[in-house]
C-alpha cells in the first residue's frame, strides 16, 4: 500500500521487492479488512513479515498493541541486525505520531537516533517523520527547519510524492500561531495533491475546516464539513470520529458554542490521542465567543516584552495563578514536562520575570 501511494522508504520498497522475489508462498494471505492475517501465537515471524504486521497495525490504529510488540522485538536475544533495529526504530516514532503522543514520539526520537551510526545520511522519508514528531510540539524550534530541509530535498531529487506531507505540517503550525489564510493554502494543497478516500491518510481535513471557518470562509468550511462527514461513512476510524466531532463544534459554533463543544468532548475516550484532546481545546478557544468562555485575566504589557503572549503561553499562566506545580500543568494540558518548562522560561523572558513568585507578583500588581 506504501507504494501504490508513492509513501514508500528505499528500505520497503527494497523489502517489497525480495518478497516478491522470493515468491508468493513466503508472503501471508491478505484481506482488505484486517491486512496481514494473524499468525499462531507460538509462531515466530521472518522480522520481514513482523514489520509487514506492525505496519498494518499502525494502519489499523493498534498503537498500544504495536508499541508493545515493537519493543519486544527490539529486546529479542539475539540482538537483530543494525538494519532492522532501525526499521523499527522508526516505525515506533510513526506510531507515536499517528497516536498523537507528544511525550511518546519524543522518547521514540531519541532511541531511535541513539542508534544512528555517524555519518548517516538522512533522506526525505527519514526527514519526514521527524518533522511530523517535532510538530507535536509547538514550541520545538526543529520542526520548521525539518520542513524546509525535507521540501528542499524534495525539489532537488525533482520527487514531489512527500511535498504534500509536508505541507499539511506547514498548515497545522500556521493554524496553531493563528495565522488561518496561510494555514487554508498549506492545507488545501497538500490535501488536493493526495488522491486519497481515507481522510486518516494525510490527516488535513479537520484543521482545514478550522482554518476556513476562523479566516470567515464559512461556506467552504461547512462544505468541507460534509466531504469529511461522507469519507468519514466510507473509512471509519477512531481518528476520523474525533476529526468529525471537532468539525462539527467549530461549524456549530456560532450557533451554540458550548453545547456543541461539550457534545465533541463526550465522545472522546480516556485512551484517545492526547493530541486530538488539546486540539479541540485548542479550538473551544478560539471558536467559542467572548461572551460565553472564561476569560483569561490579561497580562500587563511591559517594555521589557517584545510580543505578546501566545494562547499555549496563556493556559500556562492560568494554571500557574492556581497554584498548579510543573508536572500538575503538564497533565492538564497534556503536555510534556519539558514543553511546560519551556514555555514557562519564554514567559518570565517576555514578561521580564525571573521566578514562579515574581511571576504571579507581577499578575496580580497588573489586576488590582
């Protein structure tokens, strides 16, 4: 499948080609419902055809159950071959992506470049993947550069197949700094260069109608709205019912705005992706009218400060004034402890404090 939709590494496309030389009886039966068929339990798969399994899981959105087997795998004495410990490597930062795990793709990341030998060259799939883990992470200055370096190498190599991707992480970050026209032109290109029935594939729709709906493109929206709704009968995923019901608040929004995001908040499921979760926070925000969402108290301009204070950067304070310690902050925002540090040291730098203390000093000297 990763090479009908030209997604493919060196690495699966050579793995698909020695299978096929091979011959067809070293390959498992395949079924458009559940992919590879599943082998007896005391059965040990070729590591081929283990990560032919894991790569159907992820597609399968098994992330828990493929996470486990995946370091299982890496734990296996004998030790495999360089060549498939980073197989794997990789394939665990991917599920942790479309898992929607900040912490947990982080983590991934650095394993898997614990095992880099030096030297090694990175090609654009390679450059993807770690674009799409860094762009978990607002604050984490990598992803840019990642995106500009994949999107360059792709222009010199004259191979267009990953340009899309790269552009629906370009449209994500705009969306996420507010700037909704750029986010609606990243977007809706990446997401008209893929032919794809499946809106789980590329993962754009959602934040396009976002984006439309906050640059006042509220007819094209609702009509994006219905695309996603009629995809969504066609390929039901767990991602795509999570999508849908962020798509429907926002487009409901003007109407009952409240009602409508509390409706999307209940269909949401304590295991769901952590990232999915703060995306529509992240869109009651800025959806929902003044009139009806608690206000955050404003924070005192100061000289010292060069730009205001991000929306991320606000929700930190919030819980900050509540008394809330690092780590409390983190599992609220579903957060990593280290993105909370990050943030909390941009906000003493802006607002030219040097402590918790000061911090909250200089709130509540700015309210009274």
């Amino acid at each position: 499948m990763a090479i009908e939709r030209g997604v493919a590494t060196i690495e699966t496309a050579l793995v698909a080609r020695l299978l096929e030389a091979l011959g067809t009886d070293t390959l498992s039966d395949l079924t458009i419902d559940t992919g590879v068929t599943t082998a007896p339990a005391d059965a040990e798969l070729p590591i081929e055809l283990e990560l032919l399994q894991l790569r159907a899981g992820v597609m399968r959105e098994e992330y828990a159950a493929v996470r486990r087997r995946i370091r299982g795998l890496l734990e296996r004495t004998p030790r495999l071959a360089p060549i498939w410990r980073d197989h794997l490597l990789c394939l665990l930062v991917t599920n942790e992506v479309r898992g929607g795990d900040p912490l947990g793709a982080h983590e991934a990341v650095a394993a898997w470049r614990r095992e880099w030998v030096d030297g090694r060259t990175v090609d654009v799939a390679t450059i993807l993947v770690l674009a799409s883990a860094a762009a978990l992470d607002p604050l984490d200055p990598q992803a840019g550069a990642l995106v500009r370096q994949g999107r360059e190498l792709c222009r010199r190599a004259g191979t267009p197949t990953l340009l899309p991707w790269f552009a629906v992480i370009e449209g994500q970050t705009a969306l996420a700094e507010g700037r909704y026209d750029d986010a609606v032109v990243s977007l809706q290109a990446g997401r008209d260069a893929v032919e794809a029935d499946d809106p789980a594939l590329l993962r754009a729709d959602a934040d396009l109608i976002e984006a439309l709906w906050l640059s006042g493109r509220r007819a094209q929206a609702q009509q994006e709205l219905h695309g996603l709704e009629r995809a969504a009968r066609r390929s039901p995923r767990r991602w795509t019912t999570l999508a849908l019901a962020r798509s429907r608040a926002i487009c409901a929004s003007d109407r009952d705005a409240v009602g409508a995001f509390r409706e999307a908040e209940a269909i949401y499921r304590t295991d769901d992706a952590p990232l999915e979760r703060r995306r529509l926070a992240r869109a009651r925000e800025r959806c929902v009218t003044v009139h009806e969402r608690v206000l955050l108290r404003p924070v005192p301009r100061t000289e010292t400060r060069s730009r205001s204070l991000t929306a991320q950067e606000h929700d930190v304070v919030a819980l900050v004034e509540k008394g809330l310690r690092n780590r409390e902050i983190a599992a609220s925002l579903f957060l990593s402890l280290r993105t909370v540090e990050l943030r909390l040291t941009g906000i003493y730098r802006k607002l030219g404090v040097s402590s918790r203390a000061h911090l909250i000093a200089t709130l509540h000297n700015a309210a009274s």
